[in-house]
C-alpha cells in the first residue's frame, strides 16, 4: 500500500505514481476505488488478489462520485471527468493509458 495526498491506495509492488506488478508503462498511472469495497487499487488485477469479493462497477447515476485518482499529482476525478479526458489528468496533464479503456465493463456500466 502507498499513501498519495492522504489517499491509501492498495496493489501489488506499488511504486509512487500507482503503478503496479500488473501494469507499470510510463502511462499507468491511476488507481480507481473500488464500488465493492470503497478502496482504492492500482488496478483489478490487484483487487481480485487481494479481496476475497468481486467488483462491483459503479453505474451511470454514480459517475458524479470521485472514484478516478491521477497517480502523478494526486487529483480525485469523478467517473465522468475520467471518461472525458482523453487519457490525459484534466488538473497535471499526465497521460494516461488509453487501454484502460478495454477494462471499462469491469468498473463501470456504460
């Protein structure tokens, strides 16, 4: 675990930035809380190894809810700033792995 602005994020071989054993390239850099459990993990790799719950994905009436954290600078996101931003951290301007969008169905009802 790592702590970023106050915030605790969990994973495995977390470096500063949020990256983790799964997924570590340059643009890996945000963690998501988790619905399920209201934590936030690097990623659902790492959920799912270190719970013993399933993920539950946030649905559209909840995308208002800060739930997105820009590893770099430290910013909370809502769902709906994160989806709109292009890859790219609206308050540092850090990229962000555009793949992640292949892992959307898993955190969020679209």
């Amino acid at each position: 675990m790592i702590e970023i602005n106050g915030i605790q994020v969990h994973g495995l071989k977390l470096d500063r930035n949020t990256r983790c054993k799964h997924y570590n390239s340059e643009v890996d850099v945000i963690a998501i809380r988790m619905k399920c459990c209201n934590k936030y993990y690097a990623c659902n790799s790492c959920h799912n190894e270190l719970e013993l719950h399933e993920i539950n994905p946030w649905t559209q009436s909840e995308f208002n809810e800060k739930a997105i954290l820009c590893g770099k600078c430290g910013k909370e996101l809502t769902i709906s700033e994160y989806l709109s931003s292009n890859s790219r951290c609206p308050n540092c301007d850090a990229n962000f792995n555009p793949n992640c969008s292949k892992h959307y169905p898993i955190y969020f009802c679209l």
